[in-house]
C-alpha cells in the first residue's frame, strides 16, 4: 500500500539518510501477517549491517509514526519487515476506494505529456503474420497505460511500401497480371518472386530493376503506367486490409508511416551529417563505424545513392518528432532487431541525444505453436494473423459450442499478454481457451460471476465494521493493491505485470465465491461491496489489456 511505501521510505531516509524506494507487496496466504517489504534484505550491504537487524530498527520506529498507526510492525527472517492491519482499517479503506474507486486509482504522470507508440509495422504487399499480431496487442496494451496515466497516445505504424520486397511480389504480378487481386495474391506473389530472386539471376536483374522503377513511381507518384497501376492497386488494397483486420481485434492506428514518406528525410539527414563527420564514405556507400561505440557498422545510404533501412529509420525518427514534438517514443519489434536498432540510434545520439533519450526500443520473441516449428513468410509457411484467430475459435467451438467474438479475443489477448516481453512464446489455442488457469475465458468468467452476484443482492445497509475471515482479507489486501499494480505495469512498460495482477485477484475472489455466500449473509453489505469493487478492478484492468467483458457466458 502506497502509504506504507512512503512513510517507510521517510523512516529510511531520517534514520539512514538514504534516497531509498521500498516495495511493499501483499504478504503469501501462508505468513501470518498483512503487508511485507524486503527493504531491509536490500540496505543491508550499503549499510553494512544484518538485515533482520536493521528489520528491527525499522519495525522500532515505525510503533511511534502517526501515519503508521493502524498497522502493527513485526520482523520475520531473515530480514522481512511486516504490517498487521485491523479488520476495521481494511473495512474502512475498501469503503473509500469503492466510492471513489477513480480518484483512488488515477494517476496524472504523465497529464499534459505525448507519448507516440509505433507498434505491428507490416510491409504492405505482405500479409498480416503471428508477430504482427502480437505487436498489435501489446502495443495496444501498453498505449492504453500511457492513456491511463494521462498521456496522449499516439499509435503509430511504421510499414515499406517500397523496397525489394515489393518489387519481388511485383515481378510475379505483372507475369499474371489478376483482374480481381487481392491480398492472397499478393502473399502467393511474394513467395514466388523470393524464390525467382534467389534461384535465378535474370530474374534477380530484373527484381532488382522493378526495385529502382517502383521507387520512382512512388517518390514522383507516377500513374497511369501498367507498373504504377498494379502497384498502387496493391497498396491501396494492403492497407485496406489491414485496417479491417485491425477493427477485428479492436485496435484503431492514429498514424500510418510508409517508408517512402520518411526516405527522404532520412536521406536528407544523413548526408548532412555525412559532412559532419557523424557518417563516413566506405567504397561508395555512406555506413555509419559502429564499432567505434561496441555495435557494428552499417550501410545507410548505398552505392546507387538510395537510402537503405537504417536511413529510413533516422527519417522516421524525426518525421515523429516533427509530427508530434513528443515527451516518449515507444518502438516495439522483434529481437532480431536489437542490434540493428542499436547502431540507428546510436548514430542518432551523435547529433539528435534528446531524441534518442526520449526513446525506448522494446523487443519481443518469437510466437509458436506447440512443437516450436521454425516458420517463415519468405517460405510462405509462417502462421498468418487471421490464422490464429481462426484456432481460437475453432478450440473456442470445439470446447465449448460457443461463437462469441468477445471471449475469443479475450483468449488471444491474454494468452500473449500474460508473457514478460521478451521470451519466445508458446501459443496454444486449446489451452488459451480454457475456463480453468492463467487464461482470458477464465477472468472474464470470474467477472460474469461476480455480476451476476450483484444482481441476485438487492440494496444493503450502510456496512458497519466487522471481524473479516481469512478470504475477505486475503481479497481486500489484494484489491487495495491495484493501484501499485498499475504503477509497476507502467513503471516498466510491462502489462504481463497487470495480466498477473489481475489472475492472482481473480483466484482471491474465487476462495472468497466459495467461503462467503453473499444474498442473505450478516455481512451482506461488506461482502456485496467486496464484489462490487473487485468487479470494478477486472472491468478496467481488463480495459487496460484491450478486453471486454460480456453480459454472460
């Protein structure tokens, strides 16, 4: 509880004279106390000290705080500083944040501040693959926790509608040339046009010049040409499709950033710099010496003078900022992209560090299905986004006889959602659907119960103070502790902490369903109102994940 964590981080300060912040969380059901803190474990080594003594010392002068007053300080080894709350204390306090559950829980950290989020970034004339969607989800997430603390989100989507991946898909387009063309065509295309690529060398002279015409058809926006058509045909008809798959999962971009709109720039900045001396000439391209810094180098302006990846990239940068003058930039993509990420901004650093330190560049693994298959786009065997939602709801029938749109977005969500970012993730549709365990369908059924519960209580008594059993308290604590769970989610650009949170509470509240009938109980206004606000909690927490909850189930 935040009280706890500032009184004890005051006490830290006057008694040791150090900037020091404690974490407070709810204690395991097994220890017989209410809150713990390991602050002591932690200053042992700075103060030279055991931890169960300076525990102890802590605990000692924590008796005589005033705000301390209604928890009582015990020590436990080997350096655990605990709180003992009153049965009336926590009454009170789950009264107060049930009638002013949004004051309780707002945060203002980031009011007045923009945050852009660049998150998914398909190439148009690709289809829509697994990691695709898992970048839409968590990038949804983690916007919507900026929101929640005030800031003004800006989703951002960052795709190349030129390069050699077009010209690949465009070789064996204009081979067959579909009246009706659509985005299957397209995925076939590229496929096809990546083996022709590396099979054949007149077609990898004739890709490579389609290449040089395709950008020039975009940067000049020429029409009327049988190239220029097809191809505008085929970038109209991707992004079309992606926001239509986009609207399936709930996901709304403020901002489309193709490539071609930040080349230039991009070009623009590096030569400048190029005279700077930030860039260098390397047998007639521009690369930037990473190895000057630990990274590597790399090629952002190449022999024919076109700006590679890694140009574009510095465009972009600056086209956001141009944009948006903005406080943070989130930038999420796969791990394969750390090093690269690395030497751009660093480059960046040299002449641009505000930027830079505005920006964090997330990274995530990659997502498989069971038996961890290798699957690539460039081999046409990759599992595409709308495939998984496919599974979803085939396991969701198969399982249940049920259709329902909203509980098989739920499944998807939460079954990437749960996972730090980072790690490969097994993805299991069977398991994700699942009313039991760490999945979607199952906090949203705890959620339909604890409805359903408010439905059958008619209106209550105003609730007096009363001895609260081991699961109301075990609830209470852990629905007063929401509000640091959303800190720590934003603190660290991590909503598998808030997934977390929100199954730990739900199996509270499933031991508080079984131990304490509501309807007709003497503590019917105190339990009624346990369930009310933790209905409150999975409503917006769940919000916050990009789930909704459903009338039934």
């Amino acid at each position: 509880m935040q009280e706890i964590k500032n009184e004890l981080k005051n006490l830290i300060k006057n008694l040791y004279g150090l900037d020091f912040e404690p974490d407070v969380t709810p204690s395991p059901d097994n220890i017989p106390t209410d809150f713990s803190s390991n602050a002591p474990l932690k200053l042992a080594k700075e103060l030279h000290n055991a931890p169960i003594k300076i525990a102890e010392e802590l605990a000692e002068n924590a008796k005589g705080n005033d705000v301390l007053k209604n928890f009582t300080p015990t020590v436990s080894n080997p350096g655990f500083l605990n709180f003992i709350t009153s049965d009336e204390y926590l009454t009170a306090k789950i009264a107060d944040f049930t009638e002013n559950f949004e004051k309780n829980i707002s945060s203002d950290e980031y009011s007045g501040k923009t945050v852009i989020c660049e998150f998914s970034d398909p190439n148009p004339f690709k289809v829509l693959h697994v990691g695709h969607l898992y970048t839409s989800i968590v990038g949804d997430s983690i916007s919507k926790l900026y929101e929640y603390a005030g800031a003004k989100v800006i989703r951002a989507n960052f795709g190349g509608d030129v390069g050699l991946h077009v010209a690949k898909t465009m070789y064996i387009l204009m081979q067959k040339n579909p009246d009706d063309l659509t985005i299957e065509d397209i995925a076939k295309c590229y496929v096809e046009g990546t083996a022709a690529y590396e099979d054949d060398e007149a077609a990898k002279a004739e890709i490579t010049r389609l290449n040089k015409e395709i950008y020039k058809i975009n940067s000049e926006d020429i029409h009327g040409t049988p190239l220029a058509d097809l191809y505008w045909k085929g970038r109209e008809l991707s992004y079309a499709y992606f926001n239509d798959f986009y609207a399936r999962i709930g996901l709304k971009f403020d901002k489309y950033y193709p490539e071609s709109t930040v080349a230039g720039l991009g070009l623009k900045t590096v030569k400048e710099q190029l005279e700077k001396g930030v860039y260098e000439l390397s047998d007639g391209a521009v690369i930037f010496d990473g190895e000057k810094f630990g990274l590597h180098t790399r090629v952002f302006i190449n022999k024919e003078g076109v700006p590679t990846y890694e140009a574009k990239d510095v465009g972009l940068i600056f086209t956001k900022w141009n944009d948006y003058h903005f406080d943070k930039s989130i930038v999420i993509t796969g791990n394969e992209q750390l090093d690269y990420m690395k030497v751009v901004l660093k480059s960046v650093e040299q002449y641009a560090k505000d930027l830079v330190d505005k920006t964090n560049h997330l990274t995530h693994g990659l997502v498989k299905l069971p038996g961890n298959v290798k699957m690539s786009s460039r081999k046409g065997n990759f599992l595409k986004a709308v495939d998984v939602l496919d599974l979803i709801n085939e396991a969701l029938k198969s399982e249940y006889n049920s259709e329902d749109e909203t509980v098989a977005l739920a499944a998807t969500k939460y079954a990437f959602l749960k996972y730090k970012m980072g790690g490969n993730i097994v993805f299991d549709p069977n398991e994700s659907v699942k009313m039991t365990g760490n999945s979607g369908p199952y906090l949203l059924y705890s959620a339909v119960r604890a409805k359903k519960i408010l439905e059958k209580v008619g209106e209550t008594g105003d609730m007096k103070p009363a001895e609260l059993n081991e699961q109301e308290r075990t609830l209470t604590k852990k629905i007063l502790f929401y509000k640091d769970a959303l800190s720590e989610a934003l603190a660290e650009i991590a909503p598998h902490r808030l997934a977390t949170y929100l199954y730990e509470v739900a199996q509270d509240f499933s031991r508080f369903y079984e131990a304490c009938p509501v309807a007709g109980s003497e503590k019917e206004a105190i339990r009624k109102n346990l369930v009310k606000i933790y209905l409150d909690v999975m409503t917006h927490g769940l919000n916050l994940l990009g789930i909704n909850i459903p009338e039934a189930m």
